[in-house]
C-alpha cells in the first residue's frame, strides 16, 4: 500500500509556480482568496496539515495548532515572526522558520524611500496637485528638508539597518546608530556608522528609522517620552513593526508640532491606522510594503517552500530546515 502524501497547507494564494516544487512531494492545499484567516479558519487549514506556510497575516497561536497533529513545520514568509507562538509551537514540538536576508536591500532601499518622500512632502505635494490646487507657482510652497549631509539615526543595526547606512553614503550622511551590543569595529567602520546611547541617538538624529524586531522589550520603546527626546524638525520613519512605535502618541507629537513628520510602513492593529495620523497631512503612510518587490516576494515564497520541503525530508537539506528559528 502506497503512504499517504503528506499535505502542505498554504494560507495565502502565493506564487503558484514557485509553490511548484512542493507539489512532487506533498498535496498542496492553497487558499484561494487573499484575506486574514480568521482563528476558526487557520485552525482548520491546519488541523490536517503536516506542514504550513504563512504570512504575518496569520497568527499562529495555542489555539490554532490545538488539533494539528501531524503539524512538523510553520514556515513563515517574512524576516519578523512576531505572528507566531514560538512557545507553543515549541511546546508542541512543531518547528518554524522564517524568510532572512532575501528582503534586505529591498526593505532598505524602501526604507530610503519613505525618507525622501516625508523629507521633500512628496504624497503631500501629489495629493495638493491632484486636488487641483497648483494654479501658480510659488517661491515657498512644500517646502522640504534636506537629507544630504543630515545625521541619521538607526534604531536596530541588524542586516537591514547596515544596509541603510550603506545607502546614506551616497548622501554625506552622519550615521548614528543604537543596538543592544555593538557592531564588530570592521563592520562598523565599513557602515561608516558609530553607535550611541539611545537618548544621544533620538536627540541627534534629524532622521530616525526605526528597525528593530518586535518583542515585549520593544513594544512601544518609541512612546511619548521618547518622541518629546526628538528635535522638532525631526522625521521618523518605521518599517520595524506596529506596535514598536506608539501611534497614538505618534499622532499627538505631529498634531502639537513637535516633529517634522513621519513616514510609516507598520501599524499597531493592521490593517486599521490611528485616525490621527490618517488626518496628518505631514506623513507618508504606506501598507507594510517594504519587502513588495516581485523578485523579493519571489524569494521569500521559494525560501519558505525549501524550509518545508527540508522538514519533510526532501532537497539538499533534507531533515535540516536552513531557517529555524525559536531554537
């Protein structure tokens, strides 16, 4: 008697030709709608699943892996996994994984974006053209801040807050960073970046981006008082995590004058967005697209789909997902 095949549950409808590969060993079952799964939804995708891979959209919990058996893997399709019960996932001897260094230089080249666009009032200016409003020039209209030879602050120096100081060469930037621990002195002189108390950095930095991972320690580690550290003209640009930066107090800062502007990729309670910074007209607000590149995206999906095929015991690191995280 033949074995069953063992079934691979996909809750997002991802690239079908590089979600391919799995489908010569393992009946893929994909959902055909894009949208966040409710609990009862992604409970029963895998309940009958021996692998799955998810997006941040879904979030992986006690209750959802409760009666998933046969469940040997969650790949993640991001760098960030603050979805995904580690604990529990651990508790019930499940691995995850998670998509790394694939989406690097795209999130920082977005990152860049987000700058240049809050620095130069680029979606603020677009709106007031569009609007109908441009029926003569005027000497001080939208006027901007300069990003060259600006300090920039980074929050976070993992791969992709090194990758943003590679780029703020080409603008005769200061780069001044924070991290827990400090990069290798080669690294470091290679980003040509120094690090700082955290209070020096959101005093210093006429730009902030903020790119640390998102756990309890960072949850709001922007709040009120950190943002009040900011020099008034600052801007502050996170592509971290919602929840990493207070957006309430975000949205008072920026109503009281207190900052330049902001520009923000993530959310606290995506999809829904603070009415504050919705009325904000001084922010570039854009719906976590940092990594939406076609070829990252690409990337992301076949770097899940071999952690999967890895944990059930297929390709060239058969037994040994390259992407483990959670220990």
């Amino acid at each position: 008697m033949t074995a069953a095949r063992p079934r691979v549950y996909v809750a997002q409808p991802l690239f079908a030709e590089v979600l391919a590969p799995l489908a010569a060993h393992a009946e893929l079952a994909v959902e055909p709608v894009e949208g966040r799964r409710d609990a009862a939804a992604l409970a029963a995708g895998l309940r009958e699943a021996d692998a799955a891979i998810v997006t941040i959209a879904e979030r992986v919990d006690a209750a959802a892996i409760a009666g998933a058996a046969r469940l040997r893997i969650v790949a993640n399709v991001g760098v960030g996994y603050d979805n995904l019960d580690l604990a529990a996932l651990r508790a019930a001897g499940i691995a995850a994984s998670n998509t790394p260094d694939v989406l690097t230089d795209t999130v920082a080249d977005f990152a860049f974006a987000l700058l240049l666009g809050a620095a130069r009032r680029v979606t603020e200016a677009e709106r007031w053209l569009r609007d109908g409003q441009w029926q003569r020039w005027s000497f001080d209209r939208l006027l901007g801040r300069d990003v060259h030879g600006a300090t920039l602050g980074i929050l976070g120096m993992g791969r992709i807050g090194q990758a943003i100081a590679e780029r703020a060469r080409g603008f005769r930037m200061t780069v001044l960073y924070h991290n827990r621990r400090a990069l290798p002195p080669a690294l470091e002189q290679a980003c040509d970046a120094r690090r700082v108390e955290q209070d020096e950095l959101l005093s210093r930095a006429d730009f902030l981006i903020v790119a640390v991972p998102y756990t309890p320690a960072t949850h709001h580690l922007i709040d009120a008082a950190a943002l009040a550290r900011m020099k008034p003209d600052a801007f502050l640009i996170n592509i971290a995590r919602g929840g990493v930066v207070d957006d309430a107090a975000l949205a008072a800062a920026l109503a009281a004058g207190r900052l330049g502007g902001a520009a923000l990729d993530v959310f606290e309670g995506e999809p829904a967005v603070d009415p504050g910074l919705l009325a904000a007209g001084h922010v570039v607000l854009t719906p976590h697209i940092a990594s939406a590149s076609r070829d990252t995206r690409r990337a992301m999906v076949a770097m899940a789909v071999a952690n999967v095929l890895a944990a059930l015991g297929h390709g060239p690191q058969a037994g040994r997902p390259p992407n483990l995280v959670g220990g």
